[in-house]
C-alpha cells in the first residue's frame, strides 16, 4: 500500500470540523496583524527611547570609559528600556491571545519570568553585537560627527527592525479554507 501524503492531510483536515478550521483561520488572520502592529510597536517604542534622551545621557555619564564599556552599556540600556516599553504588548501578543485560543496554560508569572530571562540574555548578546557593528561603524567613518553623543540615538533607529520578537510569530498549519476536490 502506497501512502499519499495529500490524501492523508485532505482527511485529516475534514475531520477537524467548522469551528476548528474557522478557530484556526481567525487565528492565522490575527498573526498577520500582529505582525504588523509588532513592527509598528518596535517602531514606536524606538523612537520613545531614542527620543527621550535616556541614550544621549548614558553616552555623556560614560564619556571617560573605553569604547567596548560605553557601546555595551547604550546597547544593553536600549535593549531593556524597549524590553520594559514593550512588555504590555507582550503580555497580549504572547501570552494572552494564547490563553485565549487554549493554545497555552502557562500562567502569567511563569511567561513573566521567562520573559524576563529572556530580556537579560537579549541584553547581553544583543549588547555585544551592537557594540560590534557600533565599532565597525566607527572604524569605516560613521555617519556625521562619530564622537557625538547623540551617535548612538541615531544609531538606533535601525533597532526597529530587530527589536520586535513578534515577527518571527509561529503560523497556523491549518490551511484558511477548504481545498475543494474536482
């Protein structure tokens, strides 16, 4: 006996039923939504921090310190500064959208710990790496006034892009409708 994938798949999908393949069509629609609100969220919270200062001003209070302690700590600031911003889009997007479609039982202070976990492991491999590519800037000529202390604010911009965990979202491998057989 041959097996055929396709065949397996199309039966299995018939014996889900309605409100699970309408359950899962609703889901996969609101994860292509949250992943542009996610974006525009990082993109938010960026500007936020960097326009606030909170950069510049950790850039002058370490203005004496070797290059690698000032590019770490600006990076590792700005990481859980937008860390902390985030964290009630977090709380929707991660854990209680989850609890709403039964995909999770995880409780909150359990997300809420590993959440932090995994803010301070960002911290310090996301600080390394930018304060890489912050010196391999420096050392190609930058942009503007290198040694500025506002450097690092514009610098962050380009954070926007990889601050948001939200788009690299899992997606529903239930199909949205029905393929109907000729």
């Amino acid at each position: 006996m041959v097996f055929n994938a396709n065949e397996a798949t199309q039966a299995y999908i018939d014996g889900l039923g309605e409100q699970a393949l309408a359950q899962a069509a609703a889901y996969t629609s609101g994860s292509h939504w949250l992943m542009l609100w996610g974006l525009i969220v990082a993109m938010l919270v960026t500007l936020l921090v960097v326009r606030s200062g909170l950069l510049s001003h950790i850039a002058s209070g370490l203005e004496g310190r070797n290059f690698f302690i000032r590019g770490f700590c600006i990076s590792a600031a700005f990481v859980v500064l937008s860390g902390i911003i985030e964290l009630p889009w977090s709380i929707y997007s991660g854990w209680w959208r989850e609890m709403s479609y039964g995909r999770t039982s995880q409780p909150l202070a359990d997300f809420l710990g590993q959440s932090g976990l995994g803010l301070a492991l960002n911290a310090v491999f996301m600080g390394l790496f930018f304060t890489a590519v912050y010196a391999g800037w420096e050392n190609c000529g930058g942009y503007g006034q290198v040694r500025s202390p506002r450097v690092p604010s514009r610098f962050f911009y380009s954070w926007a892009q990889f601050s948001s965990n939200h788009c690299l979202m899992n997606t529903n491998p239930y199909p949205r409708e029905r393929s109907k057989k000729p």
